[in-house]
C-alpha cells in the first residue's frame, strides 16, 4: 500500500526495549507506544527531558518508573532550554556521544514552549525535540492547545461552539528556522519512525520529531482504533509523513497508493462528530490545499535530489 | 594581583576563577556587562565553559538546572524583571536540587519603568529556596561568587550572589584577585555524587510524587537549608584562612556598646559604616549590624547580637506592599522569642526605593528620629518621600 514499507521488514525493528512494561498510560494511548518505536530508533546512550505532559504521568509515580534511560522532568515551557543545558554540560565534560533528547506534548511544543524552542532551534544546539502531537491538552482533562485541529471538539471548544481557528503549522515554523533535521512520523507506521529517528541520531544539530499520536480519551473514539486512526491520519494526507533537510529539501517518506477521503478519517472520531456534511467538504478542500503547498516542495526535492 | 575593577566585572572574574563549565544568560542592564564580560573571558581562552546565549531569563535558568543535571557547574547573572521571569525556575532548581549560582544585581520592579536599584527582585524570591547572599563592596562581589559555588554545591542547593545596580554593578574600586591555582584548591571541581542524568546508571528525575512522598521532599530542603548556617560560616572561615578576608553572615560593627543599631545589607552597609563613625565622634551610643544571608535566615546570630538593645533601625531598600520591609520582617519574627525585658524596639525604615540615594544625611536622620522617638510612629516609615 504505501513503497517504503516494503523496504523494511519487522526483523529490522530492534529488539532492545528502552522502557519495561507497566506504564500508567490509557489504553491504545499513542503517546506511549510513540516513546517506545522512538527509543528502538534512538538507542543507547540517549537521555530524556520531559516537561508537563502525559509522558509526565506515564512513567509511573515516585519511586517507580518504566524508563531504562536516564529521565529528567522539567517544567513545561522548558523542554528545549532544558535539553540546550543538559547536552552543554555533557560536551564540557567529554560525553558528547550522549544523544540529548526532548519530549514533549502539543501544548508544550505548539504553546508554552514555543519560545525556548524557537531559540535551541536559532542556536542550532545539537538536540532532537520530539513532538508527540495529540491534538490537544490531554494530559489536564482535553483542552484546545494551537495544536487542536479546527472544528474539533475539546472541553474548552464545546460542541455549540467547536475550535473556530486552524492548527498551527509547526513543521513550517520549524522549517523556516532552517534546521538540519525535521521530520514528521507517527506509530502507525513503525519502520518509517524508527527509520527517521536513527537517521535523526546520525546528524548534528537541532532536528525536530514531529510525531502524531492518537488518544483515544480525546479524541472520542475505542481504543482499538488508535493504530487505524493513525493510519488514516496518513492515507488521507492530513498528516503526511516526510523529512525535510536544512529547511529546504523535502521528500516524502511514505508514499500512499490511494488516497483516501478526510470524512474516512473523521467520521471515526467524535470529536468531529457535530461537523455536518458542508463542513466535511470544507475540510476536505483545506487538505488538499495543504497536501498541494507540501506536494510542490516534495517535487522539488525529488528534482533536486536527482541532479 | 590587584586591579580596579567593576562589582559586574568582579563577578564575571569570580566565575572565571571557579571553572564554571555552563554560563546560559540573556542581556538585561545593569546585569548586562557580566555575561559581556564572561563572552570576552570564554574568547580569550581564560575560561573553558559552554555559553548558551539564551532567548530569555526563562530559559537561561532551565538551561542552567538541564547542565547542572547534567553534571556541570552553571552558571546565571540577571536582575529585576528577569529574575522575576526566572521564579518558577528558581523553585525548579531548589527543588531539582542543582547548585547553579545566579549573580542577581537588584534592580527595582516595573512599572514604571527603572533600571536603579532597589532588593525588591531578590527578596521577591525568598520562598524559592536559594541561598542569598548580599554584597556590600566589589572584593566581597568577588569572594561570594567563588564561595557560592561551594557551599551549593556541599548542600546541593542553589545560590544567589546579590550585589546593588550601578552602586557597585559599575563602579570601580581596587580588587585583589585571588590566586587562580589557590582557588581551585579551595574550590575542587563539581562533583555531583550520583544526582546526574548517567546513562550508566539511568534513574528518573522529577517525577510525579503522591502526597505521601512530597512532603520529605520539602523537608530534605529544609534541613539543609538549617545546615547552611553552619556550611556558610565554614567557608567563610576556610575562605579568610587562604585568602585572609573574612566575611559573616551577621556583622557587627561598634554594636557592643550602642543604644541604637542600624541594620542594613548590601552598599548601604558600607555608607553605615562612615555614618557610624560620624556619629561616634559627637559621643552618639550608635553602632550598626550588616546582614550577608537572607536565606537561610541567621535567626540565631541575630538574637545573639540584638539581645538587650534597646532600638533597632532597620533600612529595609524594598517592601511587602500591605506589610513591611523583608527585613524588619525578618528581624521582627526572630527577636519575638526574647522575653520582653530583652526584646528591642523595632524602628522599620524604607528608604533608597528605585535607587534614591541612601546618604550619610539619610542614615544620620533615621539614627536622630529612633534616638528621639520614644517609639515608632509607624510599623515603616517611609524616608523623604514627597507625600503628594
């Protein structure tokens, strides 16, 4: 279905597991099995900072905790300054072979961390800061965040009055900041991620992980959808998986044979279950407008990649 | 070797001499020509330190906790408004137990706006945990710096080194400068024991405590916030046995004998010291006492050295808007364990706000209204203000 998973094959998917069973996530969460596709990619030895989030929660309370990588908790808007720190004092010290890596929720990427972030990515420092977007607060009970996409429902975007404004477009943000690495990826496509984030650990300089993560909590749907929603999110071009390198050449790493309509995507989740069948179309035009922008610069990188 | 130096450049040069191995800052006068400073010192090979030029005071504290996590010495200077950026980091650091040292210069609080002085900023961060420690000249700028390092680092607490905008930020005054081999005997490098992000020995930092947890969390601070007393008058006696400069948490001055005592911090020490003096030679009973730590708290100290006075003026260069100076606070809730007979008068005066000037004239009138009141007409009083 899509070309680059036929390169792959499961025995390429490491087997070491960074973090033990037992976490204290939902079920289907996507945010935890994200963390754990993502340190099969990374390896040892890498190092975590987390900020507020669910990841804050999922490791279990004091004195327990699933992680087998050294794990610091920071405060929210920290995330990149935290990591910009941590990988400082381990070049002063001759450890620079530690891979220094941010984790953060939407709302401590998209909103709150916004600033930090923007100022590692400027300096270059040489992180990676994963995003696991789930599109919203889900940690503090499903509260809008720029993240949220527009006509969702979330606790504070009620039905009567749905998030009226579009998700912000944190890959542009983080490309015009013209950083080695971006890359975009989620769970459902597990080579395609651990790909992405082994090639991440072999370059120099900020990279961004932006990884759509389900939640089943949130978005109102069963929890054996995650997978499938994740998916879709995918087939349907509404969260296309490519790279982009230096700011400028983007490729697209997944490649589906078909596209399918956003409604397919939507009609399973009932935080868009209010939107009418005018809204669906309206939708439908704002992704393909999207995929359109992205698409152009696709081509181009295949051409450049070409010469 | 002795030089003439700046109380900013004086704290750049403490930080040079301590091998700090992080600096993370952000430019905000009259801070400014510290991080300017360590920039020219890191580029002219004098120091071996990383320098994240950071986009805020936010992030130069998160920087700060990320590289003292991870196992590095770090290092901070600001003032005013970027301090008070930096409180949520500043319970951060308290709480992530990591001895980074922060060089605030006091500056006054917006709005309006001013970039003169006043202690409003540092002591609008007392309940964050931090060691205070406050300056009066440049030598002593320089000295704390290098010994708030250590006694972070033995409490694994951070410290905050406290010196006056442009009364000693920048202005010059003759320096020794200690030996640099000297200091690092006296300070070794950071060695932060097994509370590091190891990936040798992976352990999780920070995480989600219940409320059955929490509260030995906060305890832990505390009890070493009461051991600091006894590390601080350490390293300063350790301190004054190799470089022969000794500093006190409480310093009397011609207090012994005095009717009166002035109680002061930073600069405002050292103008009470001439104004003593004066004051002496008309055969006034006055003496003054200049506290260095405002957290911890030298509540014993100053019981000892207040005990039986009969008036104490206390010069407090900030306020509790609804409440009074942190000080007279201070002070007020320490002597309040002395049994009546021996409990002084407090006289609480606010005074120098936004960096009006506290001169001899003004220590000398807050001296004649205590000495004349029989007591105090106000719980503060407020010094040449033109009520309007």
């Amino acid at each position: 279905m899509y070309s680059l998973n036929q390169r792959f094959d499961n025995r390429d998917i490491p087997e070491d597991e960074l973090l033990t069973s037992g976490n204290v996530a939902c079920a289907g969460c996507g945010a935890s099995l994200s963390m754990r596709l993502a340190l099969k990619g990374l390896g040892k030895p890498t190092v975590l900072a987390v900020p507020a989030c669910c990841w804050t929660i999922i490791p279990g309370a004091w004195p327990m905790s699933i992680m087998d990588v050294p794990f610091f908790h920071c405060a929210f808007e920290t995330t990149a300054a935290t990591i910009s720190g941590i990988k400082a004092a381990y070049r002063k010290r001759g450890m620079d072979d530690i891979c220094v890596v941010g984790w953060a929720g939407d709302g401590g990427t998209f909103d709150i961390g916004i600033q930090a972030l923007s100022g590692t990515a400027e300096r270059n420092d040489d992180i990676i800061y994963v995003c696991y977007d789930n599109e919203a607060y889900m940690n503090t009970g499903i509260q809008r965040s720029g993240a949220t996409p527009i006509g969702s429902w979330t606790t504070t975007t009620p039905v009567k009055k749905p998030k009226s404004e579009q998700k912000k477009d944190i890959d542009a943000i983080m490309i015009a900041h013209k950083i080695p690495y971006l890359a975009t990826a989620t769970a459902a496509y597990p080579h395609d991620m651990i790909a992405k984030l082994k090639k991440a650990r072999s370059i120099k300089g900020t990279r961004f992980i932006h990884l759509l993560a389900a939640c089943p909590t949130g978005w109102r749907m069963p929890e054996n959808l995650s997978i499938k929603v994740m998916r879709l999110a995918v087939l349907s071009n509404i969260f296309p998986l490519y790279e982009v390198e230096n700011g400028e050449t983007y490729r697209q790493t997944v490649l589906p044979d078909e596209i399918i309509p956003i409604d397919e995507y939507m009609h399973l989740q009932g935080r868009f279950r209010h939107l009418t069948s005018e809204d669906i179309e309206d939708y439908q035009k704002m992704v393909d407008k999207r995929f359109e922008y992205l698409k152009e610069r696709f081509e181009k990188g295949e051409t450049s990649a070409a010469k | 070797m002795r030089k003439v130096l700046t109380g900013n450049v004086a704290v750049a040069y403490g930080a040079m001499l301590s091998d700090v191995q992080v600096v993370a800052a952000y430019p905000i006068t009259p801070q400014t020509t510290i991080i300017e400073e360590l920039a020219t010192m890191q580029a002219d090979g004098l120091v071996d330190m990383d320098y994240i030029r950071v986009e805020s005071e936010h992030s130069a504290m998160a920087a700060c906790i990320g590289a003292s996590m991870g196992g590095a010495r770090a290092f901070t200077a600001t003032c005013g408004q970027g301090l008070f950026l930096m409180h949520e980091m500043l319970h951060y650091a308290t709480g992530a137990r990591t001895p980074v040292v922060l060089a605030n210069v006091n500056r006054a609080a917006a709005a309006p706006w001013t970039i003169w002085s006043d202690q409003t900023d540092s002591v609008s961060q007392r309940e964050t945990g931090w060691i205070q420690l406050y300056c009066e000249g440049n030598q002593e700028v320089l000295d704390t710096t290098i010994m708030a390092f250590k006694i972070a680092e033995s409490l694994r607490l951070p410290a905050m080194v406290v010196l006056d905008a442009f009364f000693l930020s920048h202005t010059s005054e003759p320096i020794d400068i200690p030996d640099r081999e000297q200091v690092r005997d006296f300070l070794p490098p950071f060695d932060p024991g097994d509370l590091w992000l190891d990936p040798n020995n992976p352990r999780t930092f920070g995480g989600i405590t219940m409320n059955d947890a929490y509260m030995e969390f906060r305890w832990q601070i505390q009890r070493d916030m009461e051991k600091a007393k006894a590390v601080i008058t350490e390293v300063h006696e350790e301190f004054a046995r190799v470089f022969g400069r000794k500093y006190h948490q409480v310093e009397a001055y011609q207090a012994e004998d005095a009717d009166v005592v002035i109680v002061v911090s930073g600069t405002v020490a050292s103008t009470s010291r001439d104004a003593i003096d004066l004051l002496r030679e008309k055969g006034q009973q006055v003496g003054m006492v200049k506290l260095k730590t405002l957290r911890p708290f030298p509540r014993e100290e100053i019981i000892e050295t207040l005990k039986g006075k009969k008036k104490v003026a206390i010069i407090d260069r900030n306020f509790s808007p609804g409440a009074t100076g942190i000080w007279a606070q201070e002070i007020r809730n320490a002597l309040y364990e002395l049994p009546e007979g021996d409990r002084p008068l407090i006289y609480g005066y606010i005074a120098g706000l936004g960096g009006r000037d506290i001169s001899v004239k003004v220590i000398e009138s807050i001296y004649q209204k205590t000495l004349k009141d029989n007591r105090p007409d106000d719980v503060d009083m407020w010094i040449g203000v033109n009520y309007v």
